[in-house]
C-alpha cells in the first residue's frame, strides 16, 4: 500500500521496487503508515471549508461551474 497523493508515477514505482525486499513485519508497518497518511488526507478533504482537489467526475464539474 502507498499513499500516492502528490507523487508522480515514477516516485511511487521508485518506493514500490524500494519496499519489495522488505520483511513482512516491516512491510506491514510501512502500510500502515502510509494509511495513516490516506485516511488524514480524506479526513483534512472532508472538513475543509475549501475544495482541496478539484473533482474530475461529470456531476463534480457540473458543481464547480455554478
């Protein structure tokens, strides 16, 4: 699991090919961070006043043109 907010394709495959060799007990506790750093990012979008990424669906850009 990588938290890939702010990352190009090439840095998360640089981390994935870094973390391959890593022993499962390391693996998991690098998951777990890296769910740390999603589920605060969903948290901050959900209550912040202000759109954080603007939504790329039909029905989010139909809102954002009103």
């Amino acid at each position: 699991m990588i938290c890939a907010s702010g990352r190009t394709a090439a840095e998360v495959l640089a981390e994935l090919k870094r973390r391959y060799t890593n022993r499962p007990i390391v693996e998991l506790e690098a998951a777990a961070q890296e769910e740390l750093k999603i589920t605060e990012l969903r948290l901050t979008k959900l209550f912040s006043l202000e759109p954080t990424v603007p939504s790329t669906t039909i029905e989010g850009n139909r809102k954002n043109s009103r």
